[in-house]
C-alpha cells in the first residue's frame, strides 16, 4: 500500500494543480490579459514596498523556528548561522514543496558542517514544522470564530462549520500547551519516542509562529485596494487557500492557492485585479525569497570549502560543493519555464515596431518558434544536470545561447536573455561537476521530474488560452504570418512544444531496461570471477559465496554485490572492478532499487566514493577502522606485540607448523576440514553467517588457497585467504580450529599468513575492522559519533569493542575507515534492524544453502 501510495502522489498533485487551472480559467475567461497587465501596472508602488518590508520580517520571524527547534535538541548555535540555515530551508521549500525533503536535503548540507547529525537535522525539520502547525492552528481558530470570513455560496465545507472548526483548532493549541505543563518525561509508543518541551518554550513556539502567519498574510493583504475586505475575515480564507495548497503538494500550491482566493477576493473586486495581485504577491513572497537564498547558499558553500582547506587538508576538502548539480538543476528548470511562458503572452508592442525595422518577419517568427523548443527542451536536460550528465552539461550550454538569442529577436526580450546569460555564466565553470557519461536516453524521470514538466506545460497552455482567448478560432489562424500575430505564433510553438515532450516521454518510455540484478548462475560467478582478478580489494572475493545479487554493468567490467531485506537493497562494500564505472553503477543501482519501493544501503564502504554517495542524497555513518598491516617491510619481532610474537614462538618450539594447501588439493582434505569447522562452531555455539563473511562451502572454498596449521601430521586449524589483485592485499576468511587446540592458536596461524604474504611479496594484510573505533576523527555526521562513541565506551560488557581495537593495535596496523551509507534521519532504526537480520545470518537464501 506504501508503494502505491508513493506512486500515486504525483498524480494526486497533478489532478490538483489541472482542477485549480481549469477553475482559474472558468473564473477569468471574462477578462483577457490586456486588462491584467494594466491593474498590475496600476498597483502602487508604496503597497508594493510595504509588501516587501512584511515578506522580510515574515521570512526572518521564520527562522526563528529553527531557532527554538536548536533550542529543543539542546544544541547552540550563533544567531548568524540559524538565519542562513532557516531562510534558504525555507526559501526552496516553499517554492519547491516537499518540505522534508528539499527545506531538508539543504538544511542537512548546512546543519552538518556545523557538527549536527541527520537524526539532529531531522528533528529540527519536524519541530520546525509542528511549530508552523501550531501558529496555523492559533490564528485560523481566531480567525474562524471572531471573524469567519464569508465563502461563495456553492462552497461548502463538509461535517463541520468553521466557527466550530476554528474552536477545535484553538483547542488543539491549548491541549498542547497543557502538555507540555503537565509531562516532563520522554513519550514512548512502540519505536517512536516524543518528548515535550517545557511550557515556556511551547507558548515561545505558539507565539512566533502566530505572528509569523499574520506576516505571511500581510504581504498579501497590504496589495489589496480599500475595498473593504476585514483583515481578520481575510486571514481565515488566506489560511484555508495555504493549507489547500500544502496538502496538494503542488509546488508553492501554485494555482491551488490562487483559485481559493480569487474565489474570496471576487467579491470585493474584478477577478483581473485580483489576478495581477496574486502574480505580484507571489513574485514577492516566492521568487525573490529563492533568488536571495540561492546566494545565501552560495555563499555558504564558500564559507564551508574555504574552511576545509584551512582545516582539514586531505582529499575530502577538495570536493566541489555538493549542492551544484542540484541548484544549476532548478535554475535551468526555471530557465525552461520562462521560456515557454514569454512564449504563450503577447508581445510588446513598442517593442516589436522598433524590432521590425532590423529583423524580417521569418526570423521573427523563427525565434518564437525555437525559443519555446529550447525552453522545453531546458525542462527535461534539467533532470540530466542533477543528475552530473556530461551530454546534459553540453546540450544545456549550447541551449543556454540560442535562448538568448531567439529571446532577443522573437520581441526583443532582453529580461529573460539577461537571466539566461546569468545561468550561462554560472553554469560553464561547473564543468568538472558534471562528468557522468550516461546517456540521456537511458536516464530515469523521478515522479517529481514528470510532475513539474507536466505542470509546466499545463501551466503554459493555459496562460496562451487565457491570454488568446478572445482571438476568435479559424483554420486559417495556424497560417497567418503578422508582426503583432501572437495567438498564430503560440499555437504553432506549443503544438512543437507538446510533439516534443511526447517524442522525449516516449523515448523514456521505450529506454533501454536497466541492467537486471539476478541470482548468480554458472555464468555470473564466472563473469565476477573475471571482474575480481582485477580488484585489489581481497574482500570482493566475497561474492563467490553466490548468497548475493549482482548488478553487472553493461560492459561487464564491473559489478554491485548486495541483498535484499525488508524494505532494503544492502549493497556489500563499494563497486567492484573498473573505477570509471562506478559512479554509473551507483547510480544504476539508486535507480533500480528506489524505482521498485526500495532504499538503498552500502555497507562497508570505503573513501573513494564517498562524493557519489552523497550525491545521491544519502547520509554518511562511519562504521569503525579497517586494520592494515604493511608487509613490504614486515618485521614480526619489530612490529608485532612481544606477547604475541613470543607465544607463536613457543607453538613453533612445541611442534606447530603451518602450511599452504593450493586449491586444487582442496578436494582431498575436505572431510577432515569440515570436522574441525563444525567443531569449532559447536564449541562457540555459533553458526554460519554468510553475506559479509565466507561460511564453509566447498564450492566456495575451492577457490582459495587454504592455510592449516598442524601438529604431528594432525590438522588443528584452517583458514581461507583472500587476496587482491597485483598483489595489493590479502586476508583471511573462516577462522576454525579444534576445541583441543592451545590458546594462540589464531594468532599463530595470522602471523604465519602474513610472514607468507611477505615471502610472496603483498603490500598488506588487511586484519579486519575494529567496529565504531576512530569516530572522533569523522567530520561527516558527528551526532552519529556520539551515539557511536557512546555504545563503544558503555557496551564492552555485550561486545567488547575496545578489546577488539586494542587486539588489532598489537600488529601496529594502518587504519582506514569504513562507513555505511543510507537514508538519514527517522530511518536510521529500520536501516540499523535491517542491517543486523542480513549480517547476522537472518537472509533466508544464505541459510537455505548452509
């Protein structure tokens, strides 16, 4: 149900968005767009800067909800730092909607550089969020029960009137306040816990967000001619058309918003003012807001980069800010929309006369033409820049400069060749940040992507409908060539426009189908088999275990390891094989996985593809250290322990020795190996495992050589190793031996291997992670650290972490983290479960093997 919910929200958005235009367009059709422009030029200048002072106070008010939420997790942070955080939170999702996800995908960016975990940043969000419910719940009950304002009489709402919906509002306010008096302690309901803040921080809460909502309104209402409209009757229908819009979750609850109160505020006044009002309040409190944000990131972005290479000073501090891909995305998007708006309103006509006198006709006519192409072409590359397209980087660059051109001679538009070219110099140093070779047509549209170019388009149509509407339809109006022939021109351009995105979804449609994930056959092992003898990880052998899919890529040099539990695709370690592949494959595995309802996890992941990680908007969690021991210049007596080093010398003096078996003699030796494995299990009470270790298996094993260790002819322990290609590392997998054999037996057998290593000339013995070891050295999700930290210092009683750190520091290794990715947040829990069940042995396929 959760599946098909997700994937029926898009389409519930865009139902919305077609009733709210097609309501506009019954309500309007009496007007035309001349009438508009001119009661928008007829607003006065001092209501439209009052409007601004208001939008200002409104969006800094905002902030303050962040403010307090900083406050509620009892955390500190400078004035200056809340402000930036919360204005560009707000900022993109009150134009992009989705609050949790765009306000919060920016806000973890920010928050994190500054040492707040995604948990942390989570509960800022959803605090943040209650407390603009709670001012929401406050004025509207004011609002419904002092002054109800008075809705057309074919608007009914149903069960309830709104006195009496704005008396449960109210009492929602005040129940919540009480709450807060009356628990002082943590809420917990099943794997949910809640806490509420204390009373003074409640009322701070009910107080702000109250103002900040009278704010909101009064940018609005300030615009309004004196025609009599209360202010507080004004306020209930701008609350009602507001929460319209939020739980449409169109964008901005464009049109949704603007249907309620034309459906108000044409009472009082001409639906064509009421129309030039709203452009002009959404101009103020949307756009200008977002623009100002985007340089508020930017410069947030500098702020963060400049410090990391003062600071830290290794390769994590050269990335590229993350947020690149994501801003040129939307601001082509936005590029695109203004073309194909320009493209559906009238031109100007002093404009025109003097065009005339440079430009023929056919260009002219040419340019509206193409300029409206180019705007739909920009909607769907925008999609391809998030995602770090290099064909979409080039298409965009080239489309970017015949927008400007074809703005300049369809009607002498030099505003949007002017934002144009401001997109084009912003976007040609980002070359490096988009580097993917991938090829368009093969890309995935998100649902949110086919939203927004669907509402696009609608909104298009519908702007050339109303602004052509009282042209009279002929056949002959698809030929007409004139200089003031606007209706002909828009008709022409938007039926290339919708021919376009038909060729452009159809192609989608018809892309190539994703490289499949299967279980691995015959011929699967023998394609990793092939990828793995080039990996210098000895670890990737794991995947001849078979217990796991493969995403193979297309030219099958590389491949993505994982299982699949509960609500999660588990991917072991990073990509294996060709490196240039795998920001592709990452991405394919993204696709794939979420396409079908899935969050995607990588486990045990390294640092070499951290920024491709994150790129996919997932959250870094570092795991522990991975212990290497350099064996180029391996000196046991110098680098080992003396405890240890003087234990395997008294086995060697006892009779121990050690031996290789290759793995062709596997075969033979089999009954007495898979005696000591059971017996070494038995007397630990354990049992096999599989997915991030090896479990005994014959064919498995059979690919490996086996290291024993023997006393008098008689086998006491074994183990598999794995190594990696160019003799870069080696590790050992199963770890068995008799119940019988002498304490130092594991010991013994790890010292020999890596004095065998060295003979063979390896450069590493990988020993294995020390789990949430290191974590103060991590600068990716602190808040995690320290719940990491903490389980490290008080849960050596169930694990022993410490031990197993200070046993890996007596070889006197190298360490090199280790992370896992996943969703932040809320999720954390569920990915932590999902994890322990398949790393465990809970994965059903392992077991059925075994």
């Amino acid at each position: 149900m959760k599946k098909i919910i997700k994937k029926l929200t898009p389409f519930i958005s865009i139902i919305f968005f077609a009733f709210a235009l097609w309501f506009l367009h019954e309500e309007l059709q009496q007007y035309n767009m001349a009438e508009v422009m001119t009661q928008l030029a007829d607003i006065p200048n001092h209501y439209i800067l009052f409007s601004l002072i208001l939008s200002a106070l409104s969006y800094l008010l905002l902030t303050g909800y962040d403010a307090l939420a900083v406050r509620y997790i009892g955390e500190k942070l400078e004035p200056g730092k809340i402000i930036r955080a919360g204005f560009v939170g707000y900022a993109f999702s009150h134009n992009i909607g989705l609050a949790l996800i765009t306000g919060g995908s920016i806000r973890y960016r920010i928050y994190s550089v500054w040492g707040f975990s995604g948990l942390q940043v989570t509960q800022i969000m959803a605090f943040s969020s209650f407390t603009l419910w709670i001012g929401f719940c406050a004025i509207g009950g004011l609002a419904l029960i002092f002054a109800t304002p008075n809705l057309p009489n074919d608007v009914m709402i149903p069960f309830v009137s709104l006195r009496i919906l704005g008396v449960i509002l109210l009492l929602m306010v005040i129940a919540y306040i009480w709450a807060s008096y009356k628990f002082k302690k943590e809420i917990n309901y099943k794997s949910w816990s809640f806490e509420f803040p204390d009373s003074k921080l409640a009322l701070r809460q009910v107080a702000i967000a109250s103002v900040d909502w009278l704010l909101m309104a009064s940018v609005l209402y300030v615009l309004l001619p004196d025609v009599g409209v209360s202010f507080f009757s004004f306020v209930g229908a701008f609350l009602l058309a507001q929460i319209a819009g939020l739980f449409s979750q169109v964008p901005g609850g464009l049109g949704v918003f603007e249907s309620i109160m034309l459906m108000y505020l044409t009472n009082f006044m001409p639906g064509s003012q009421v129309l030039s009002i709203l452009v002009v309040y959404r101009i103020i409190y949307y756009i200008l807001p977002l623009l100002g944000a985007l340089v508020v990131l930017g410069y947030q972005e500098y702020i963060v980069n400049r410090r990391k290479m003062k600071v830290l000073q290794r390769k994590a501090a050269s990335w590229v800010p993350r947020v690149v891909p994501q801003v040129m995305s939307f601001s082509i998007f936005v590029g695109g929309t203004i073309l194909l708006f320009s493209g559906a309103l009238p031109s100007d006509v002093p404009r025109m006369e003097w065009l005339q006198h440079f430009i023929p006709l056919p260009v002219i006519e040419m340019s509206h033409f193409f300029a409206s192409l180019v705007g739909a072409a920009l909607l769907v590359l925008a999609s391809g820049l998030q995602r770090r397209s290099d064909g979409a980087y080039h298409l965009t660059i080239g489309l970017l400069v015949f927008g400007i051109l074809f703005s300049l001679l369809k009607g002498a538009d030099y505003e949007e060749a002017s934002i144009l070219s401001v997109m084009l110099v912003a976007l040609l140093p980002c070359r490096d940040e988009f580097h993917r070779k991938a090829s368009l047509f093969d890309q995935l549209f998100s649902a949110r992507w086919f939203t927004l170019i669907v509402m696009v388009l609608a909104s298009a149509i519908w702007l050339g409908t109303f602004s052509y509407g009282h042209v009279e339809y002929q056949k002959d109006l698809w030929w007409q060539f004139s200089l003031m022939g606007d209706a002909p021109r828009y008709m022409r351009a938007m039926v290339a426009v919708l021919g376009f995105s038909l060729i452009a979804g159809l192609i989608k449609l018809l892309r190539p189908k994703h490289q499949e994930t299967v279980e691995p056959g015959e011929q699967e092992l023998i394609i990793a088999k092939e990828i793995i003898r080039k990996s210098q990880e000895a670890l990737s052998n794991l995947v001849l275990l078979g217990d796991k899919e493969l995403l193979i890529s297309e030219d099958r040099n590389s491949f993505i390891m994982f299982g699949r539990e509960s609500q999660n695709w588990i991917a072991l370690g990073d990509p294996v094989g060709d490196q240039d592949e795998a920001e592709d494959l990452i991405w394919e595995f993204y696709d794939q996985c979420t396409s079908e309802g899935f969050s995607p996890i990588f486990y045990q992941t390294g640092e070499q593809y951290l920024d491709h990680y994150v790129d996919l908007g997932l959250t870094l969690y570092k795991l522990g250290e991975e212990a290497h021991i350099p064996l180029k210049d391996f000196d046991p007596q110098e680098t080992i322990n003396s405890n240890i080093w003087s234990g395997h010398k008294q086995l060697k003096e006892r009779g121990y020795t050690f031996e290789i078996l290759s793995p062709n003699a596997f075969g033979r030796y089999l009954p007495e190996l898979q005696s000591i494995s059971e017996e070494s299990l038995a007397a630990r009470n354990k049992k096999e495992r599989g997915f991030s270790v090896g479990y005994f298996d014959e064919a498995y094993l059979s690919n490996f050589p086996i290291a024993v260790v023997k006393k008098e002819g008689q086998m006491l322990a074994f183990s598999n190793i794995l190594t990696g290609s160019e003799k870069h590392e080696l590790t050992t997998d199963l770890l068995r031996y008799r119940p019988e054999s002498p304490v130092g037996i594991i010991d013994f057998m790890l010292i020999e291997t890596m004095l065998w290593g060295h003979k063979q000339e390896y450069s590493f013995f990988n020993l294995g992670m020390a789990p949430l070891s290191g974590m103060e050295e991590h600068d990716f999700s602190p808040g995690w650290s320290k719940l990491a930290n903490f389980v490290y210092t008080y849960g050596e009683n169930i694990y022993g972490f410490k031990k197993v750190r200070m046993y890996k520091r007596q070889f006197n290794p190298e360490w090199h983290p280790k992370f896992l990715v996943g969703p932040g947040g809320w999720a954390l829990p569920r990915v932590l479960s999902s994890l322990t069940n398949i790393v465990s042995g809970g994965f059903e396929s392992i077991m059925s093997k075994r």
